[in-house]
C-alpha cells in the first residue's frame, strides 16, 4: 500500500514572519481593525510559543526602524503587532528590551492609539525591576528626546522614561 505524501509547510522563524508581515500590510494602509490576525503572517505570529513570540517582537521593532522610508500604513501595522505581543507580558530579558528601546529611539513617526509602539514599549520597561544600565539609559534618553513633548501622549511617555532614568 502507497503512502501518501502530505504537503507540509515549512516552519519559518519569527524574524522571517515579521518580515513577511511587513509585505503584506502594506496594501492595508492603517486598517488594522481586526488585529494582526487579519493577514496570513500575523495569525502565524500569534500562534507561536513564547520564545517565538519573544523574538517576533524584537524583530518587530527593527522592523519598525527599517520602514522609516516606506508607508506609515505599515509602520501602523507593525505597531499594532508590537502593541499585541507586548500586552501579552512576554518574559522579555533587559538586553532584549534595550534592543527594542534603540530601535524604537531611531524609528520614525510614532503612531498614537492602539498601535503606538513607545507607549507599549513604555509600559513594559515600567516592569522592569531595578534600575537600567548605562547604555539602556541612554536609549531611553535618545528615545524621550525623538518623542519630545508636543501632545498629552508624548508627556506622558517623556514622564514615564524620567522615572526609569532617575531609578537607582
């Protein structure tokens, strides 16, 4: 008797789900209602384990940084996903978050509302026991002053990262 074959996809690694999210959100431009689930890489994202999703959202602010010369839509999009991921709790080292806060320092053009990538990046370092090192001070220093302080939201965010930075 034959066996037979049964097509298996590939597994592919965060990094490359992100990526792939990042294409297919561009045509989307800002309708992300019905989450990152809405598109084919994202329902894969979010059914990943938790490393996997760990490494999604670290992929996803590089990610976020990459598109600062392509379409806000995806920015907005990718946001979405970060704010997502970050909400579940993810167990997300220091050396990690300080990744995500230099990319996020050097992204461009914050979204506000549910896809704003500072603020939930915010929140999480709020978690964060003890104070940062050095350098991840100067991350979130270099991320305050690209935020500045023109609107409620970026005070706030800007209050937030003077906390962090006057931990001890």
């Amino acid at each position: 008797m034959k066996r037979k074959k049964t097509a298996t996809k590939p597994i592919r690694a965060p990094e490359e789900l992100v990526a792939a999210y990042a294409k297919e959100a561009a045509p989307l431009e800002r309708r992300g209602h019905r989450g990152p689930e809405q598109l084919p890489a994202g329902a894969e994202i979010m059914k990943l384990d938790t490393a996997g999703k760990v490494l999604a959202v670290v992929a996803c602010y590089a990610e976020i940084e990459a598109q600062a010369s392509r379409s806000f839509g995806t920015r907005i999009m990718l946001g979405l996903l970060a704010t997502t991921l970050l909400r579940s709790k993810l167990p997300l080292t220091e050396g990690q978050l300080r990744i995500m806060t230099e990319h996020a320092s050097r992204s461009r053009g914050p979204a506000w509302g549910p896809c704003d990538w500072d603020w939930a990046l915010v929140k999480t370092l709020a978690r964060l026991p003890g104070a940062p090192n050095r350098q991840f001070k100067d991350a979130i220093q270099a991320l305050t002053e690209r935020r500045g302080t023109g609107y409620a939201i970026d005070r706030k965010i800007a209050a937030e990262c003077k906390k962090l930075l006057d931990r001890r």
